[in-house]
C-alpha cells in the first residue's frame, strides 16, 4: 500500500498533460492524498488519521468525498479491522466510526447467497445508526439505500430512506446511484426510465457537482444489461438503438466534467474510467483515447471488473487500451 501511495504521489508530480502510462506503471484503485495516509495509519492498527479525515469531510460537508472515503476504509476493514474495533471501543458513539461500521456490515453480507435475508435483518441497525448521525449527513442514508436495495425492500420503504438523503442533500451521487440501482433492478429493461431519472438529476444540479455523471451511469447500466457486442440479442441491440442519441450524451456530459478535473487526478479516475469504458460500447475511440490520456495511471476496478468472469480489473483495463489503440492506428474512430 505504500508503494502504491508514492508511486501515485511521483505520478502526480509529472506532466498535467501525461503519456499514457506503461503497463507496469499503471496503479489500481490508488488512494488520493487525503486517503492514503489515512489507509497506511490503519495497517498499522491506528484509527486517529482514518477519525481525522472523515470528521473533516463531515465538518465540511464534503458529502461526496465522505461517501468514497468511507466506502474505502471499510472495504479496508473488511480484511483488516483491528484499527476500526479499536476505534469503536474508544469512541463508540462516534458517527464517522458507525458510518464505517454500517458500510462494513452491508459489504459482508452482499455476497452472500443469503443476501437478501442477511439485509433484511440489519436493516433496522443500519437506518438507526442513519438517524443518529445529524441532520446534515446524507452519506449513512446512501448506505441504508444499498442495504435496503440488497433487502429487495419494497418501493414505499425504499422511498421513505431516499426522502431521508435527498433532504439531507438534494446531489449526493452516491445516493443517487443507490436509487438508480434499485430502479434497474426492479424493472431491467426500464433503461428509458432509468436515463430520465438520471438526467433530471443532472440537469438539477450545480455545474461542478459529480451527480452530473449519474446519466453515464445510467448510461453504463443500458450498455450492461442488454449487451451491444457479438452475441446481443436482436432486442438488447434494439434498445441499445432505440437510446442511442441519449447515451451518445450521457458520454458528452461527462466528458464536459471529466475537463473540469485535472489530468492524472486519482479522484477523477473513476469518472474517467467508466467514461472510456461507456465511449468504447459506443465505438467512439478517439474520445477513449483522451480519456485514457487524461486518466494517466489510475484505474479503478469498477467498472472494469464487471465486465469480465476473470476477477482481474487490472487486466481488463491493459486489454481494452490497447484494444483502442490499435483501433486509432487503423484508422477507426
């Protein structure tokens, strides 16, 4: 994990304009600055930096960053939790140690086969803790939104946590993803419906804020769940079609905030990421190719390890670049 932090920190250090990196340099899922001090302290078994930069994000209102923060430290914990134990028995109210807690008690149970009935019976624990987070926080509620999508709640309940987040900030992305989620699941082949959720959501929001990706993702979500390569079916291709035009600028907008961010920047890495995986469904290369510039060596293992039975992200991502720049040398677009 060191490593990976300063050899991230050297890669930021170079050009803002970088050469696409070799296949040895590029860094999977490498924590920013803020984070992988925060990550080092807890291989240690040391919970205060962890403590520190959420209650930050907390202060600061930085909803977005708290989300992925959190998201990150308890997939850490997931492995190694001695630091958050620790943490809990020395402050056992504290709300950015409930957080990681709740995140981490959602994330053991998923994969379970018994997934659904795991959820069902945490659920209350995971909205309670929600509660006794404050009035401000949304990130807790994304979380009782995953956990509740899990739990195949039904509609009214899950529209009870949802009013909960967005009254609590009408643009956190990551409850926006949660409930774009849990519309695909309950109705696959409603990608029409799925893009007017994101889109007005977009629409909505400030010019700078991440939820403006929310139409790529749904995007992302059509692309998955009906295919467009050899092998769709004759009615995935068709549905692909039918929403060309509004994947086409779903992949627009996002680049327009991929621009804002920039170049070889670890927290843009994940926009940029699944924008080069959605312009590649698309066939639009050359806009793949910059994003890939533009990415320099950071990949994330969403959305790269879905779309492979191999559980290598990493490798998927080495294939699918060199699969585009072999495209640009033959002329394609």
């Amino acid at each position: 994990m060191l490593r990976a932090f300063l050899r991230a920190a050297a890669a930021r250090a170079q050009s803002r304009s970088p050469r696409p990196a070799p296949d040895d340099d590029v860094l999977l899922d490498a924590p920013d600055d803020r984070l992988a001090p925060a990550l080092v302290a807890a291989a240690r078994g040391e919970h205060g930096p962890a403590a520190g930069l959420l209650a930050g994000t907390r202060e600061n209102a930085e909803w977005d960053h708290r989300d992925r923060y959190a998201t990150r430290l308890a997939a850490f914990a997931r492995s190694r939790s001695e630091w958050l134990d620790t943490w809990r028995t020395a402050a056992p109210d504290d709300p950015d140690a409930l957080l990681v807690t709740a995140r981490l008690t959602v994330r053991r149970r998923w994969d379970s086969p018994a997934r659904s009935e795991l959820l069902r019976q945490v659920l209350p624990a995971v909205v309670a803790a929600a509660e006794a987070a404050g009035p401000a926080d949304p990130v807790p509620w994304r979380t009782a939104l995953d956990a509740a999508r899990g739990a195949r709640a039904p509609h009214a309940e899950f529209e009870q946590l949802w009013e909960q987040a967005v009254r609590r900030s009408p643009h956190h992305y990551g409850s926006h993803v949660a409930a774009l989620k849990y519309l695909a699941d309950a109705s696959p082949t409603a990608h029409g419906e799925c893009l007017d959720f994101a889109e007005t959501a977009a629409q909505d929001a400030p010019q700078d804020a991440l939820v403006r990706a929310l139409p790529l993702r749904a995007a992302f979500t059509c692309l998955t769940a009906t295919g467009t390569g050899t092998g769709a079916s004759a009615d995935g291709a068709a549905a692909v079609r039918t929403h060309r035009p509004r994947l086409d600028a779903a992949a627009d907008r996002a680049t327009a905030l991929s621009a804002a961010h920039p170049a070889a920047d670890p927290w843009a890495a994940e926009l940029r990421n699944l924008l080069v995986y959605v312009l590649v469904r698309l066939e639009r290369h050359r806009d793949a190719a910059e994003q890939l510039r533009l990415t320099g060596p950071y990949v994330t293992s969403f959305p790269w390890e879905r779309d492979t039975d191999d559980p290598d992200p990493l490798g998927r991502f080495l294939q699918v670049r060199a699969d585009v720049r072999a495209h640009l040398m033959t002329g394609a677009h």
